[in-house]
C-alpha cells in the first residue's frame, strides 16, 4: 500500500507527528501539497519536506480541491504498482498500527466474497466541545463480521482498493471538498462493492473552526465558501441516481435547516448568507 497525506496550509508540528506515526507502516509516503508556495505552504515548510528523502512530494500549480488530490494520490500509487492507498490528512492522528489492522480486516472481508472498496476507522471528535465527528450509518448484509458495512466513509484514515477504485471511478472535482467522499461511496454501492468501517479502530478528527448547535440540529461550523460548498454539493446529489433516496430525503428535511440556522448565527450578515446559500443550492439543483 501506499499511505497518501493531502496537503494544504499544514500546521507542522500536526503534520510532523503524522509522519511520525505512519512512517513504521513500510510503505511509501506520498503528499500532494494543493497549491502554490505562499498560498498552500511556506517556502521554508516545503524544503523541509522535500528534504526527507523518505517522502515523495507532489505540487500543484494551483488549488484545486481535495477531490483531485486524492486523484493525483491515487495515480501516485498506481505508479509504484500499490493495490492500496490509505489516505489523511494533514493533522490525522491515527494509531500507529492502524495500516496493518485495517488491511487484515479488509482481506477478511474480501475472502468472505463481499468485495470491499474501502474500510476506513471510526472517527471522534478531537475535541468534542468544538468539533463534531460524522455520523455513519450502518447498512444490513448478510455475513457482515470483521467491520460494519456503512453508507460512506470520509477518506482521512479510509483505505482503499485502487482496483475498486479503477472500476469506481475517480473522486468528484467538480465537488472541489464537501461530499466527495459520500457521493464516490454511495457509487460504489451501486456498481456492487462494499464499504465499511472497523468500529474498534477510533482516529481523532477535527473539521471546521466549532460547532453550530440549535436544539437537535448540530454541524461544524465553516466558512460561508464552505459551507456553500456543502450547500451545493449536496443539492446535487439529488440529481443523482446512484444517491438513494433516504439520503435525498435527509437532505431536503435537513440541509435547508442548516443553512437557515448557518446564516440566523451571522448578525448582519443573515439576509446576505442566507440568499447567498439558497442560491448555491439551486445551483446544485441545475447541476452546475
């Protein structure tokens, strides 16, 4: 396998500790860093980087968005004829023996004729008062025994198949950041593979800058890009026939609350995001 850490304006000390972990794995170490010099990283950050000969380091021109770093990791992998990569981010924290015990469970799952794409770790919250991990729902299937099969994963700690992966197809860069992970899972579905989560195996998440919470409704809070990112991408699943239809149901009860309550948390900004969030939700709605 090959462990693959995307990058983008890195707190080093985080990243450093993550290399740490994972260099005991005995695989390649390949990052992608999404940008230019001054924008994605610091000049001095990236020559301590390309000085680690134990790394093998790729840039873009520009940012382009996770989904096609996790594109070029994938293709990074193919070339040193990999059958896995196992993807992070840049401040994972997973344990260090997570590659070998999330392999095993995935060719346990695999001699069973379940044909796994992914098998990814149980994610929580880093700090719970200021992040909020996601949510996975389990699905029924007969024989399931060394993980849970769910709808989807988040890629950061998720290990993948590249031969799923080539029979799948690449991750969504239309989608630039949110959902890419849920829309490739929910394709996988569809095209007969499997994905799960090795309950056992938990790895700390962070996501946005806290938490927006009213009553029952709970998400981490982002940027207005982001979140009409989120917006957008999500609306546009609708469109999608791979997506099944209790997830489009959820997001038209759901995602409209979260963008009203999004913007109701912006004093004198309310009338502005909220327009601004219905617009990138129709805009999902046209596919654009």
């Amino acid at each position: 396998m090959a462990v693959a850490i995307s990058v983008y304006r890195p707190d080093m000390v985080l990243l450093e500790r993550l290399l740490a972990r994972v260099s005991g794995a005995g695989a390649p170490i390949h990052l992608h860093i999404d940008g230019p010099v001054g924008e994605a990283i610091g000049a001095e950050d990236l020559a301590r980087l390309q000085g680690d000969t134990a790394l093998h380091v790729t840039q873009s021109p520009r940012n382009e968005g996770i989904a096609a770093v996790l594109n070029r990791l994938a293709d990074a992998a193919k070339g040193q004829n990999c059958a896995f990569v196992l993807y992070f981010d840049q401040d994972s924290e997973p344990d260090s023996d997570l590659a070998s015990r999330l392999l095993a469970a995935f060719r346990a799952i695999e001699a069973k004729g379940a044909r796994p794409a992914a098998i990814g770790p149980l994610p929580v919250a880093h700090d719970p008062l200021h992040s909020k991990a996601p949510r996975y729902r389990c699905r029924e299937m007969p024989g399931a025994e060394g993980g849970v099969p769910v709808d989807y994963l988040i890629t950061s700690g998720s290990l993948i198949s590249l031969v799923a992966l080539a029979a799948i197809g690449p991750f969504e860069e239309r989608y630039r950041i949110d959902a890419v992970d849920v829309e490739w899972c929910f394709r996988a579905w569809s095209r007969g593979f499997s994905v799960w989560l090795l309950e056992e195996a938990e790895m700390p998440h962070r996501v946005g800058s806290g938490v927006v919470r009213v009553g029952p409704i709970a998400f981490p809070s982002q940027n207005p890009s982001r979140m009409g990112t989120y917006m957008r991408n999500q609306f546009h699943m609708l469109r999608l026939s791979h997506v099944p239809a209790r997830w489009k149901l959820r997001t038209l009860a759901y995602v409209p609350l979260q963008g009203l309550v999004y913007a109701a948390k912006r004093p004198g900004e309310r009338w502005r995001t909220a327009w601004t969030l219905g617009r990138a939700a129709w805009e999902g709605l046209r596919l654009r």
